[in-house]
C-alpha cells in the first residue's frame, strides 16, 4: 500500500555534496558540523517535511560515509522515506524533549560524547534558522570541552554553484511561476477580492505544469497593492482591488524545494505616467544588469552595472538588487550567499542562480520587475518567459 | 491611492495586552523585554508582513505606553501601515545589517545604551524562533553590563486566553478549515496528482467563506498519502493516488493570523477492517477528551480522559494528543504554552483555544481525526462542523 516517496536526486550526488562539505569542514578545522537549516538539512540528506518547528540536526563528521540525522521519534519515517541515510544513522529524540526543560542539543551532546567526539571542534549554524540561542546555550553547557565554531554559509556556499539537475528543477520552476504570473495577473481585477486572488495564484503554483506539480513556496506570494506597494513584504488582505491601483505580483514556481522567483507590476487602470517612465528605467537597469553577467564577473559589478543605468533618473536604489537563490524551506528563498551589491566581491560562475529583483519603492507605489536566471558559460538563461514590462489593465 | 490595511483590534485592546505584558516583566524582575517571535510582535504591536527573514524586534519596557519596533528600513511602511505604533516608535536599520558583519541586535543594543537601559535586566526569547545564537551573542558582546534572563514564553503565556474579538476570528478560521475540508475531500481522488489535491485546498483556504477571506497558514496543509500516512509531516508530491490508499488531510483555516486547525483521514476504497476499529476509537477519545474540557481542569486530566476510553485497544499514544493555538507564522501554528499531555497542569479558562489532533501512527498508515476548540463557561465550542469520522470514498 503506497509508494516510496520519488527521491529528486541519486546517492552519487549526494555523495559529492558531502565531500565538497567535508573538504571545507578540513580548511576550516572543523572536525564535526552540526547544521539545523532546514535547506542545509535537506541539500545533505534529502530529508523534506514540514517539520522543522522542532529541532532536526544534521552531523557530519570529517570522514563518514553519510551524515547522521537527528529528528523528533515521530518523524522518524519522514526521515526513512526522504533520505539518503541507511537506518542506523537516523536518531530520535522523545517527545519530553519537545517544547519541555530538555533540550534535543542535550540529546546530540551525548551522542556526540558517546561517539568520541566531546573533545573536537565543532562547527554551528550561529545565524541559521531553527538554531535558537537556548539551543546552541544548551550545547554548550552539555559539551564544554567541544571547541565550538561559528559555520553559518559553509553548506550554503556548497550550494551555491547548481549541477545540472538541480538546474533542471531550476527551469521547471520557472515555466510554474511564469503561468501563476498569468493566473494571477488574470485574477487580479477591479471588485475582486484579493485573497480571492491570492488562491488563485497558489492554485496555479502548486498545480504546476502539466509536466511537473508545485511544491509550496518559502515565501507566500507577496501581493501588496495601492499605497502598499510601498511595502514590499505585505501580503493579501480580504479588500476588494480597487480602480487605478497599482498591484505587485511576486511568487515563486518550485520544484523539488528549487525556488523560481519572478515579480511583476500591474495598474487596474492608467498609471502615472511617471509610473510609466520608472517601470521603463528599470527594465532597462534589469536587462543592463542581465547584459553584465557572464563567469569571472563579480556580483558588485552586475549592480554596477544596473546603478550607471538608472544614474541621472529618479529610480534610486539603496538595498541589494538581489540575492542568490535555490533551495528554500520558510522563512525565505534567499540562499544568504552572494548578493547583487556594491561590495560583494563574489566571482560568478556558471551554474550560479539569482534573483535580480530592483525593486523600487515610491511615496506612493512600488514597481517590481525581476528575473531569475542562471550563469551560463557566457551570459545569463531566464527561467521565466514573460512581458517584461508595466502590465496595465 | 489605496488604502490603510484595516487593522483587526482597536488600541484599547493593544493597550491592555502591552499592560499584562509590563505586570508579567514586574513579576520577572524584567525592565526590558526584547522580542522576536514574529507571532508575538504581532501580538503586541499588530505588525503583520511576511519580512520575519530578516531580525525585527520588539522593545517592551516597564513604564512605556507603546512597544518600540526595530524593522529593516524598507519594511518602514509595513510597520506605519500595520501597526497601532506612532512614527517616533518605529525604528529602522539600513541594509548594510542585512546578511553581513554587523547585527541588527547590535543596533538594539545601542539604542538600548542611548535610552540609558543598557545596565538594566533584560529579557530576551531564548528559544524563540528568529533569534539565532549569533543574534543573542551580538546583543550580549555590545551590551555587556546587561543582565539577559530568558523570557520565552512570556507573552506565549499572556496570548493563551484570548479576548472575544480573538475568538471571533476563530470561529471564521474554523469555518474556512471546514469548507477547505470540503473542497479536499471533494479533490482528493484516484488519478489526481496530489498536487493538484493541494491547489485545490489552498484555493479554498484563501478564498475562505462569503463573509471573510482567508490569511496564509503558519504549516502547509499537511496531505500525506498511502505508507506516508505513517509520517504526520509530509507534504504532497507529484504522484497521483492510488486506489486503496489512505490520505491524511491537516489544514487550518486562518483570519488575521489565527488559526482553526482540522484533521480528517480518508481512504480511496474500502479500509481494512482494523482501520475502521482505530477510527472508531480515537473519535470515542476524542469525544471523550472534549466532554473533559471545562475551567478549572488540567490539560493532563484532559489527555486522561483520553487515554482512559482508549485503554485495552490496539490504540497507542506517546505524544501530546493536543496544543493550544491562536496567532501563527511560519514555522508553525502551536502556541508553545499549554499542552495535552501528561505532566502538564495548566489550568484550563474560559476563551482558551486549542488544537485537540490524537494522531496515531501504525506501520502502515496514520490516522488522524482532530477539531479545534475553545474552553466555554462549561464546556467546549468547536469550530467546525465536520463529520467526526473516517471519510470512505
């Protein structure tokens, strides 16, 4: 009765990421790596469930053949039926251990005594999700010996560069988020509801194509409207839009966990036409930022890019014009890698993925125009295909 | 051009909350208490956006007739259009905090010094979600003559008895989880890609009912299918069911962030006898767990009366059979204060709400069956009006 759960990648690629882990832990000294990231967690071992409101700890240790996972006893087949790992490297904690006076990093820190392990250095996600002080507070004290490390973005840095399968989920997430779009600019009207609208757009998301379903996205599409497109991250509330608003759509497809962001502008009417003018100054700062990536450029240097396109308008820009992306479990899709802003220096290369959103923020309205897209061997490839312009109706 | 977002409680109710608030800070000895859980920032200053990727904190302290808000600058407007907090009380850091060398904490803790706090007691939610390790150890290197206590839950506790107008949101929530309810079992079928099945209960669980649209949920509707029935936390996938195989749908309804939650198990054909016999039994529990509930009993007399009438069945249960709910972001919609299980004394009041879901796990299949509830003068009010029973189709 059932079926195993289709696993998205093969034991070899898995493999690969934890050499590439393991070879990094060595250049930083690390002899054990404790991650609590969900996407980390996942990227490492597979393991995909809506689970992560309690503590789940993945360990690597330098030389082991698999990672060894540590989640609640109630998903233990969870972890059977979506990882990698043989049956003896998936552990349990008790439920006295969940939002009680034990700690699972207390039930970690006696295996890792256990194993032989008290007395090592030890890497910790310091500003990782799901690693909450009191967590890291309680390793601390059941392992003083442990010399303990700050490893935020050492698997994050593994994930930056993509295979081609990973790329592959990449694409399909695009052609789902470029239909939402079409759903949602399509339900998006004058006396609609917007949380009418908003479970459209999600209906299409997980819908997906008729080749690939949707996975739930790590950020709800964001919908502000009217004088909220001022405000990036508000959501749908129960209004009706209204004549001449302004609407932002920003969604993303996902497949397999591999987020496809993509963002559009709409006026329910005439816009301004200094809405116009703005909308057209930054499709043009897009396609220049577009233009300038290509291996060996650095991030700094696609915004570069972008900043002397818009210099002399009055689109202005102070935060980053995007983020690396990929995997991606709430709150975020953003990879917390390599940024599109002045002074990061990270180089490009190919099989790197971005979302290139300069979002632009006005008194009275926001216009949002992005892209996701992957670095070729010498430009970008957008996974999205859609108008890249004001949308009006 | 638009509007103001409608705001769901007045500031009479914000005020009181701040009050019980600063009574429970004097209690602890607290001067300063910093908050992170997006779910309590919201409690206490109605601050409602999908933006809880980067650091926002919440400053109480004792004497202060509003909380002050620390927000990333371009979630300014979020804040001015959401919050009950007058313009001098939102406080922004620029982007160079953002995923880079310095820390919004580090920016709290010199406006902590220049308020003439930085010698206080302060309170900070150690194992609140959004507080990383590094976020706590920024706060205590830049303020070192603090004194940091840990007050994780404070607010949980006086979130755990909710007002009427709380309550009124959950009725609407329940009423949204039942018609989702619907529109699944209706989706769920032999043939149909699940996530299609999960399109369709996010379509309803937004576009909620004639009176009141619905929020996001803080959890994924939860839909595993076939063995995965036996892993309450897997999402949906790609396949199609099966003829013969159990789904397990959880979802909640929500309005203004509160939570209904609802449970139900189905099978595509006949279950096995002994199906029909677990299903028999935990709805007995179930209904004898609701007949428990009144003031002035525990939440562990309540889980007796559960583990009582299942008593001498092939029905086993190690995990809480319940949690109380209410407010919700990602990751999760329990509220981390009271729970059904054993050991836990919390006294049972009047308006407290809670998710009563005896999920059991055999080998080959789960089934669970929940409702949520509020305490009444004498009883329980669930939300929604569902067929307590295992749906055959």
């Amino acid at each position: 009765m059932g079926q195993l759960v289709r696993r998205p990648f093969d034991d070899a690629e898995y493999r690969e990421r934890l050499r590439e882990t393991q070879l990094r832990m060595g250049e930083r000294g690390l002899d054990v790596l404790l991650l609590t990231d969900p996407a980390n967690v996942y990227y490492l071992s597979g393991y995909d469930a809506y689970s992560f409101y309690t503590p789940q700890i993945l360990i690597v240790t330098a030389e082991s053949a698999q990672p060894v996972g540590v989640w609640r006893e109630q998903d233990y087949r969870c972890a059977t039926e979506t990882t990698w790992l043989d049956d003896e490297n998936v552990l349990l904690y008790t439920d006295d251990y969940v939002d009680a006076e034990r700690h699972p990093m207390e039930f970690v820190a006696d295996l890792l005594r256990d194993r032989g392990d008290a007395g090592t250095t030890v890497g910790v996600e310091m500003d990782a999700y799901y690693l909450s002080a009191r967590a890291y507070r309680a390793l601390h004290r059941a392992l003083p010996e442990a010399t303990l490390r700050d490893a935020t973005g050492l698997v994050n840095g593994v994930r930056l560069v993509k295979s081609d399968r990973e790329v592959d989920y990449h694409r399909h997430a695009g052609k789902i988020a470029e239909r939402a779009m079409r759903v949602g600019v399509e339900a998006i009207d004058v006396g609609v509801r917007q949380s009418e609208a908003a479970g459209a757009v999600y209906d299409a998301l997980l819908s997906g194509t008729a080749e690939t379903g949707g996975d739930y996205p790590a950020i709800v599409p964001l919908m502000p409207s009217g004088r909220g497109t001022g405000s990036p991250h508000l959501t749908w509330t129960d209004e009706a839009y209204e004549a001449g608003e302004p609407v932002i759509l920003e969604l993303a497809g996902v497949v397999n966990r591999y987020h496809s962001p993509l963002a559009r502008t709409m006026f329910l009417g005439e816009p301004p036409a200094e809405a116009r003018e703005a909308a057209a100054v930054i499709v043009e700062g897009l396609e220049a930022a577009l233009d300038a990536v290509e291996p060996g450029v650095t991030c700094e240097a696609v915004e570069r890019a972008w900043r002397e396109r818009i210099e002399g308008t009055r689109v202005e820009k102070e935060s980053r014009i995007g983020y690396s992306t990929g995997i991606g479990y709430p709150p975020t899709w953003i990879e917390r890698t390599a940024n599109i802003r002045p002074g990061d220096e990270t180089v490009l290369e190919e099989n790197m993925v971005f979302h290139l959103i300069p979002g632009v923020w006005f008194d009275d309205y926001g216009i949002e125009i992005s892209e996701s897209f992957r670095v070729t061997g010498d430009g970008a490839e957008t996974f999205a295909d859609f108008p890249r312009e004001l949308i009006v109706k």
